[in-house]
C-alpha cells in the first residue's frame, strides 16, 4: 500500500523537517460502538500499535489507525476537545535528525522499543491542535540502502487531562511497538548507542538478578533486583569505565544520571523473567555524581548518590597538580586528526575537571599552560572575553571539531563555543578559541592561577585537565 500523506489539519508543526508521511495501520477489531478500534493496529510495513488500557485507534477514512484517543471522547475538530490524543506517523528522515530536542523542548531521554534504538522528548511544541505534550522517535532503519524511516508518536494533552496522564498511554502505546529487526536485531535490548565506537546493552532476568552485558563477547555485569523504588548500577569495561549500566525497582520510569559537565536522562526497558526495569547511559562511572528516580506520575521518588554500596563514587584527580606548562604526545604531534565529539566542565571535591573526548581511537598531543591577557582567537588574532581572572589553555594537535576527509565536512562538536560552570569552584568559563589548520584551542578562564594536572586516556580518547581549588 502506497503511504497517504497525512490530512493537514492533523499534522503537527514539525520545523526544518520533511513533509511525515503517514503511518498506514489496519485495524483488527472495532470498539463496542463501532468509534474506533480497540486491539493490535497491523501496518502493511510489518509493525503494529496497540491503543492504550481503555483508549481506542481512529482516523480519516484512507488512513485508519493513525490517531489515539481515549474511547468515547468527542472527535470534534482537533486535539484541544478531547482530554488527551496520540498521532502516529512516519518520517523519511534520519533518526537523528529527527530524535533532536526541538526549540523549547526539554527532558529528552534515550531508551529502547522493542529492541530499537529511541527516544522521548518532553516539552512544548506548538501543533494545529495544540501544545504537543511529548514525542518518541524511534529508528525501525532503513527501507533500502540510503532510505531512512522514523516512526514518531505525539501525545497532546488537551482539556480535562494532565500531562502525566498524556504521558502515560503514550509511553503505553510505544512499549506496545512490534517492529521487524534487522540482523542484530533482538528484543532483550535496552540501549542502543550509534556512530563510530556505537554498542548495544542486552538485559536478561536471572534469579533474583538482572544481568546486563555488551554483546557479542562482553561478559554479563548482574545485579540483585533493587527494591520498588530503588537502583542498583554495574559498569562494564575497566573499574570507572563506560557506559554506566543499571537495574531499577518497578515504580523507577525514568533516570536523570548527573555527572561531570551535565545530565542524561534514560528511560528503564521492563525486562522479561523479573519485576524490574534495567538500563544504560553513555556516561563513564568514574564521572557519575548521582542518580535521580522519577515514577510515572513525573515525581522524584529516590536519589542514589556516590559512595554508598553497589554505586560510582567520586573520581580522583588525574594527577598532582603544577602550575607551568604540561606537554604530551610530542606537541605538535603529526598523523591522524583527533576528530573532537564532546566537551564538558564540572565540579568535584577539591578540584573541577574539562573533559575533551574524540571520536574513535585517534588521539592528539597537548601542551596545556597559562596565557598572558588579553586572550586571542586562533586565524585571525580578535580579542576572545573570558571570564575570570586567570587563563588556562589547552591546545591539541592534531585535532578538529570538522572530519575535513568527508564529502561535507562533517561537524562532529556541535556543542557550544562557551560552557558555563555546572558545580563547578574555581573554572568560571571554558570558551573554544582555535580550530585551524589541525590546532584545535579551549581556553578555561579561573579565579586565579590554580595548579592542574592532565593526562591523556583511552576508551574512549579524551583529554582530562582537573584544576584544583587549593
């Protein structure tokens, strides 16, 4: 069946994207009062929904299936006249074109569906119906080589509903997915990370344990089964190493991980053979500060934090700390570009940390020292404000923010240019001054000239610099 564009007066306002094109889905079954169907929605592509406890699926003639609705609700001309409705459709856009938080969006946390790599994205949105409540985006791949399709799902609140409330059949009908996989594909999957070093975590029910491993020969990682509301984590790889993997009680629906430089937000996959939910950020141990628990109703419910038993405790410093120059790798080193993936700043106890990582395994040299005022921008010399007192840069080589070896010259930093403390003491600002000809420079303004220490690490490649309080 040739895929129906979408009515426009049921279209969300979707910026900067593709015209959707709809998601076709046959019902199996009617509602009691023939309004709308009540059990598994079939799409000619191989996957199906079901409605929500106590919802029924609706929509045009030619494109049944489409829209969710809680039974008995009016039609009326649009969303804001029921309490709370679903739209479903596809994008023939890359999942990561469309899984980015859209302006003014917040909360976006990864998970897996079915297997398949997704997320949900809270915050408002304005459509033809309303203010979108939340979105999934979830990656069912390609169609044929260089296609690309993502299924998305809306949830908008209308009158007489909460925002849980939306939330909630939404994350319903998502988990509901059931969606064809590709060769590695399997439904025991609870993460899914892409792109270059890009892995999968599997969770298997065990006893009165989960167990957590990175296939295809990573060893299992298990866990006791926490209480309701509780979390228990296990990493993989070296002691401190990367992702942060976890095992949830059964009220736990989402994990906010606060760490070096930020937060990520994760949402728990139930897991077959144990009343629990497990889960994986792309954070490394040794930076997580703590774990926030949110149930269902969007309420923090717990909050693990460093040092206790079966948790991440705090990092230690990469080394002593100086005050002159530090050189590594032969400044200016040749040979591969270190292509830069992402910065962070953050406090600690006693020292802040700059975290610069790379993609794949390609690692540059550095010198890192203080400057002398006014601070410069690489190429052209213009006068760089930074914030504080003193200026600690650190200069890489060679090393880029842009794979200048592809076609497009793809960006891979597409973070911010300054980065403001987060818990952080004595680093007041981190500002991106250089990026030419294979230098690459951030330059950290501090409340005076503080020793740091620095080293160079692996899996992935990065670069630590900690700035000490003392």
């Amino acid at each position: 069946m040739k895929p129906v564009p979408r009515p426009s007066a049921r279209r969300p306002a979707l910026a900067a994207l593709a015209v959707p094109f709809l998601l076709l889905l046959a019902a199996c079954g009617g509602g009691e009062d023939g309004e709308g169907a009540t059990g598994r929605c079939e799409s000619p592509d191989g996957f199906s929904l079901v409605p929500p406890e106590g919802w029924v699926a609706s929509g045009s003639d030619d494109a049944p299936c489409s829209r969710f609705h809680p039974a008995g609700a009016d039609e009326g001309d649009g969303d804001s006249d029921r309490p709370a409705s679903i739209a479903a459709y596809i994008e023939s856009e890359p999942f990561a074109h469309v899984a980015g938080p859209p302006p003014g969006g917040t909360g976006r946390a990864t998970t897996a569906i079915d297997g398949l790599q997704a997320v949900r994205i809270a915050g408002p949105a304005a459509g033809d119906a309303g203010e979108r409540t939340a979105r999934y985006a979830i990656d069912l791949g390609p169609v044929q080589p260089g296609s690309a399709r993502t299924l998305v799902l809306d949830a908008v609140a209308g009158a007489g509903a909460t925002r849980a409330e939306a939330v909630r059949a939404l994350d319903a009908t998502a988990r509901s997915l059931d969606a064809p996989r590709g060769g590695d594909g399997r439904e025991d999957v609870v993460a899914r990370v892409g792109g270059a070093g890009g892995y999968r975590v599997i969770a298997e029910g065990r006893d009165a344990q989960v167990c957590l491993r990175i296939p295809p020969r990573g060893e299992p990682r298990c866990a006791r089964t926490p209480a309701s509301g509780g979390v228990a984590t296990v990493a993989f790889g070296e002691p401190g190493g990367r992702p942060l993997g976890g095992v949830t009680g059964p009220r736990v629906a989402e994990v906010v991980v606060g760490f070096g430089g930020g937060t990520t937000r994760t949402l728990p996959v139930p897991v077959d053979g144990a009343d629990a939910g497990a889960f994986a950020a792309d954070v490394r141990v040794s930076d997580v500060e703590d774990l926030i628990l949110i149930d269902r109703e969007g309420e923090v419910i717990g909050r693990e934090r460093p040092g206790r038993p079966g948790h991440p405790g705090p990092p230690d410093p990469v080394g002593p700390g100086v005050t002159g120059p530090v050189e590594e790798g032969g400044f200016p080193a040749t040979g591969p570009t270190a292509l830069l993936r992402e910065v962070r700043l953050g406090g600690h106890d006693g020292f802040d940390r700059i975290v610069l990582e790379f993609e794949g395994d390609a690692t540059p040299s550095y010198r890192i020292s203080y400057l002398d005022p006014p601070v410069r921008q690489d190429g052209n010399g213009n006068r760089v404000t930074v914030d504080g007192s003193a200026y600690l840069e650190i200069r890489l080589s060679p090393a880029s923010g842009v794979d200048l070896l592809d076609d497009d010259a793809r960006r891979t930093y597409t973070g911010p240019d300054r980065l403001d403390p987060d818990g952080a003491s004595v680093v007041r600002e981190l500002v991106r001054t250089g990026d030419f000809e294979a230098q690459l420079a951030w330059v950290a303004g501090v409340r005076g000239e503080r020793p740091f220490a620095a080293t160079l690490l692996e899996d992935p490649a990065r670069v630590v610099v900690d700035v000490f309080a003392d």
